[in-house]
C-alpha cells in the first residue's frame, strides 16, 4: 500500500452570505412602517446615527427648480407632497388569505399538474385555512393519483401561515408543532387524541392516561396554547392596519412617471462629530475601534436603505412597463404576470423579487394597490391565450351586475357563460372568486 503526499489545486462555487448581505436582504423585505420603526432602533443603539432634520425651505432655489419641473394638470393632480400625512393616500387593507397562499406556491418548482392541484386545494381551503372537503373529490375532479394529492397538500401545508391546509384542528396543530420544529412525540399523540381533555382542563386525566408528572403535564398544555387553531385567520379585517404608498405613478402627458415616495421618510446620516473624534490624534484605539465598528454599521444601514430604494422603484417601473394597458384602461386590462418574469427582465434572483414585493404599496391615478396586486395566475381561453385571474374576477363582477335579478345566476350558469367566452374556468373557482369579491350565493341575492 502506497502512501504518497502531494498538493492539489480544486474549484468550488460556495455562497457567502456577509453581515452587510443579511442587512440588506432584510431592510429589502420590510415594509414602509417595519423599516421606519428598524431606524428608529438604529438611532437608538447608534450614536453616529443622527436623523436629519429639513432645515427651512430655500425658496430661491425651489422655484428654480420649480421652473424645470414638468408641470401637472389640477385633474391629474392625486398626491399632495408636502402634507405631513395625506389621509387620501391611506388605506386600510388585509392580505387575502388564497392570493397570499397562490403566490408562496408560485415559487415552487414544480410541473404543470402539480401547481393546478396545488391552486385548487388553496381555493378549496375554507376562511380559517382548513381543507373541509374530501379529499377523493378533488382526485375525482382533477383526474390525478392519490400520490399527486398527498404530496400537494403537503406543499399547500408547508406555506404561512403555519398550519393552512390541515384537514382538522390535531393535524393542524402538528403542521404548527413540526414546522417551529419541535420533535415531542408525547405532545404529538396528546394533540392527536386528547385535545378535549386539554379543552376541558382534566389535567389529572392527561398526567394518569400517560404516566407523566403534572409539570409536564403543564409544559405540554402550554405548548398547544402558544399554537393557532385558526390559522387563515390572521387575514382577517381585525388586522387591518393605516398604510402609506412605497412608490407614486403619475400621468404626465402620454406617459406615466414613477417615483418613490419620499414624504415622511425618516432619514438619517452620519454624524460629523463622531468622524472629527476619528481623525483627532487625542483619541485612543479603544475609542478608535468602537467609532469605526459603529460606523460600518451606521454605513451599512444607509447603504441597505439606498438599496431597497433602488430595488422598490425598479419593480415598480417594470410593472408600469408590464401592465400598461391596466394603467391605461383599467383592472379589467391587468395581465397574468409572474415574480419569475420580473426577475429575468431585471437580471435579479426571483427571491430578491419577492422580498421587494413583501408589504409594498403603490399610488395610482385610479387608486392605491399592493404591489402582489399585479401578480396574478393566469386563466386559459379556448382561444389559445391567457386571461389573468384579476380580469376573470371583472367579467364575474360584471356579469351578475346584469343579471335578472329576480332569476339570479348559479354558480354553474356562470361557468357556462364564460365558457361561451371561450374562458376555461371550474363552478368552484367561480364560487371561490364570488366569495372573494363579496358578492352573495344566488339564493341569497334573488330579490322578490
């Protein structure tokens, strides 16, 4: 057996995630408010951080720079500036539970079958998340294998919020359980078996059934009590929060600009104190080391912010670009559009699109949107295109808006009327949009 020592050369692509990366990354996936209140803390913790405060107007200058300025029609004007707070360009709105769901499911990779049972099975869940249905009816319906099922729902249950697609409150509590990671068999047959002793504090039960002390007994029940038995209902209206628009289109002629909005941003900058300290030959290495850690923190946070500003506005502009004729014409115009698709056109990783969408909000003429708004699935015509899901949402709405309605149309009579139309689309989809859309089944809408 030979033994022989000798040096090689070898090439290996490995990703190095640096500290300014993991900053940047996270300023990027925080909304307007998170990122306001991030700063506020940063200020806190670091003394070269100083917010910077406007100093009175130079009106010399703004009028100079008014004269350069496009000029904007009083019908076109739908954003005042210079208001502290615009009560206008606040909104009050909520995720929607299946769009939320639809759009984590539309960064998997996976084949076309696989993503259509995924969307049904979101569109099956009901209001708290939970898949009521039978499970052989949407096989039947899909015309899939029962391997195909299970391994789509075990998608559709790996998706926040933790617990979706649970088919009763045990599994869902374990979704929740396994997903934080916790491996406590004891718990997990507990859940499985017991919750109504849980329900109904017979704790000694539980300690006698399983030969455990009452401590445990206790850790155990105050595990479930941290889990959510609703989980689809973080969406709901009582979460509802005041908004402010991240990014401004307006009409300017023949063209829509778009631009970040800067009004009430809290800024901040270095403070020049800290680097006179820096440079003065008084100051020992202590004090040198802990000034200059500090002020790559001060710079990577005003870096990260910059970045985040550039990112925000170029997603923006590619939806402007994308969407035009919704920005022209209407909501009825909006066209299947994929976070996949923004990213190859900017040259960015698809999750860089995503945190740049995460909590966003854009101001319109015709409104205020999220940016996940112009993300949508897309609906197959008989005509060989495409129909978003946003439009489909439209014809439904304008269809029963004409309805006789003293003989308002089934769910079923609307799939068919569309399907006159050439669009494609399943009696429960047609059932699952209504809702969303808060119109009323046909029974309830028949007027006497």
């Amino acid at each position: 057996m030979n033994f022989n020592n000798s040096l090689e050369l070898t090439q290996s692509q490995n990703i190095i995630i640096t500290t300014q990366l993991k900053q940047s990354l996270k300023i990027l996936n925080m909304s307007k408010l998170e990122l306001e209140e991030e700063i506020k803390r940063e200020l806190q913790e670091n003394p070269l951080l100083e917010e910077e405060i406007h100093s009175e107007i130079d009106w010399k200058e703004y009028i100079k720079n008014i004269e350069h300025s496009h000029l904007i029609g009083k019908n076109e004007l739908y954003y005042n500036a210079s208001n502290d707070i615009n009560f206008d360009n606040l909104i009050k709105e909520t995720d929607n539970l299946y769009e939320n769901l639809h759009l984590q499911v539309s960064l998997y990779e996976i084949n076309k079958i696989e993503k259509e049972t995924c969307d049904y099975i979101i569109d099956s869940l009901d209001e708290d998340g939970y898949l009521r249905i039978d499970e052989k009816e949407i096989i039947d319906t899909l015309n899939i294998n029962e391997n195909t099922f299970k391994n789509c729902l075990e998608i559709i249950q790996q998706l926040e919020p933790s617990g979706v697609g649970a088919r009763n409150l045990s599994e869902c509590l374990i979704i929740q359980i396994r997903n934080i990671g916790i491996k406590n068999e004891l718990l997990e047959i507990i859940v499985s078996k017991d919750l109504h002793l849980i329900g109904k504090n017979k704790y000694k039960e539980v300690c006698k059934k399983y030969n455990i002390s009452m401590q445990k007994c206790l850790n155990t029940v105050n595990i479930i009590k941290t889990l959510n038995p609703k989980p689809g209902k973080i969406f709901s209206d009582e979460n509802s929060i005041y908004i402010q628009p991240d990014v401004i289109v307006e009409k300017s002629a023949d063209e829509f600009i778009v631009y970040m909005n800067e009004s009430n941003n809290l800024k901040v900058r270095i403070s020049n104190f800290y680097k006179e300290i820096l440079k003065s030959s008084k100051c020992d290495e202590n004090t040198k080391n802990f000034i200059k850690e500090k002020l790559n923190s001060a710079t990577g946070l005003i870096n990260s912010i910059e970045n985040r500003k550039s990112t925000i506005l170029k997603i923006a502009q590619e939806i402007v670009k994308n969407q035009s004729e919704f920005f022209y014409k209407g909501e009825k115009y909006i066209k299947p559009m994929r976070m996949k698709d923004i990213a190859q056109s900017l040259g960015f990783h698809e999750s860089t699109i995503s945190r740049g969408v995460n909590g966003k909000y854009i101001l319109t003429p015709s409104g205020i949107y999220k940016f996940k708004y112009f993300f949508n699935s897309e609906i197959e015509t008989k005509y060989n295109n495409t129909l978003s899901s946003i439009s489909v949402k439209k014809i439904i709405q304008e269809v029963i808006h004409s309805e006789n309605k003293k003989k308002p149309l089934s769910d079923k009579q609307i799939v068919n009327l569309l399907n006159d139309r050439g669009i494609n689309i399943a009696r429960r989809t047609i059932s699952k949009y209504r809702e969303e859309l808060g119109i009323l089944s046909s029974s309830k809408r028949k007027q006497y």
